[in-house]
C-alpha cells in the first residue's frame, strides 16, 4: 500500500508539473499575442500620427494665415477696427498732417479802397489781394487810421464777424466794407485823401491806401464804422 501511496504521489507530482508547464506555455502564447496586439496598436498609432499631423499642419497654417492677416491690418488701419474707425482714423491722420496756414502780411498783400454807388459816396469797399505767392490768413478786420492817430481807429461792426477763417489763396482777395459817413447835408465831414490800414491781428504791418476819387473821401468821426475781413461782402452782414 505503501508503494502505490507513493507512486500515486509521485504521478500527481508529475501531472501537476505538466499541467504547470502547460499553464506556463499558454501564458506565454498569450503575453506574445497581447504583445503583438500591442504592438500593433502603437503601430497604428504610428501610423496615425502622420495624418495627425496633417490636421496640425493645416490648423497651424490657418492660424499662421490669420496671423498674417492680422499683420497686414495693423501695418495700414487694423482688422480689428470697424469701417467707421478706420475713416476716423484716416481723417485725423489727414487733419494731424494739415500744413499750417501763415498770416498775411502787409508785404504779401495789395491793398485798395473803391467807393460804393452814390452820391452821396457814404460807403467804401476795401480789397486785399494775396500776393504773396503762397497760401495765408486774414484775421479780424482792418485797423483803419483816417485821420491822425489821435483821432483813433474806425471801430468793428460786430455781425460782420465770418464764422470761418479767412484764408487766401495766391491771387484772392478779402473784402471789408466800410461806412464813411451818412452822407447827410448838415452832416460835418472831413476830407482825407489817403488813410492808413493796420493788420493788427496779423502782427502788425501797414498799408498806405489811396483815396479812389481824385477829390478825396468825406469822412466823419461820428459815424464811421469798418466790417471784417470776409471772402465776399455778403447781404445783411455788411449792410451798416
């Protein structure tokens, strides 16, 4: 009995090593199929990469088109502005890079006096024709000295006032209108046969300036008023 105990023993000692062996064997097939599988997906992984990549190609190409587009924008008025804004802009840039108009000087300037319709002659017309050569501005109205300067300068008329600067171009004129007198038969007057107009405003310089008539201008103190300097006499605003 003995015997048989132990061969018994020994033939499931032996089975057990086989079937160990055999467990063994499988579980090797099995690491190597799951590591082919596995292989197989880092292949295809691999594999995949490539078009992967393509897609991050194009995105980065998009992007970098954008970003090229974006470029080009803020070199001229920016992608990121509205229409509104970038014609705003345009025009600031336009007004920032307007050249400064000069004011004109009595050098630059012929300067003449024609009477308005009468008798009797209460009104003249004064002319100042830019001579310049370049563009300039007129400011305020002329500084008119009739008579001595004791006797002051011929006040403004305020309504006459333009709501824009005057600026001349080579070869205009402004025009200021002038009242001499009231042209009545009592009225007392003086006759000048020159006077003297002062731009004040423009820093100064004067003109000398003939009396149109051979006879000379009646003028009176009393009465004696000047308009401002404006493009052309205009109704209303230069009837004093």
């Amino acid at each position: 009995m003995r015997t048989f105990r132990n061969r018994t023993t020994v033939l499931a000692a032996a089975t057990t090593a086989a079937l160990a062996l055999a467990l063994t064997a499988c579980g090797d097939n099995g690491s190597g199929t799951r590591s082919e599988a596995a292989a197989a997906g880092t292949s295809a992984t691999v594999a995949a990469s490539p078009a992967a990549s393509g897609k991050g190609a194009g995105a980065e190409k998009a992007a970098d088109d954008t970003a090229g587009t974006g470029t080009t924008g803020s070199t001229g008025t920016g992608t990121a502005q509205p229409a509104g804004a970038a014609k705003s802009s345009g025009n600031t840039g336009g007004t920032s890079a307007k050249a400064t108009v000069t004011l004109c000087t009595a050098q630059g300037l012929k300067i003449t006096a024609e009477r308005q319709d009468g008798p009797p002659y209460t009104h003249l017309t004064l002319s100042a024709k830019n001579t310049s050569g370049t563009s300039c501005e007129m400011r305020e109205y002329p500084h008119i000295h009739f008579l001595d300067n004791a006797r002051g300068v011929v006040p403004p008329v305020a309504k006459s006032k333009p709501q824009a600067p005057v600026v001349l171009e080579p070869g205009q004129s402004a025009y200021a209108a002038v009242r001499m007198s009231e042209g009545g038969r009592k009225e007392t007057t003086e006759t000048v046969k020159e006077f003297t107009v002062t731009l004040k405003a423009n820093g100064g310089g004067m003109a000398v300036v003939k009396s149109p008539a051979a006879e000379g201008l009646a003028v009176n103190p009393q009465k004696w008023a000047t308009g401002y300097w404006t493009p052309e006499l205009r109704n209303g605003a230069d009837e004093f």
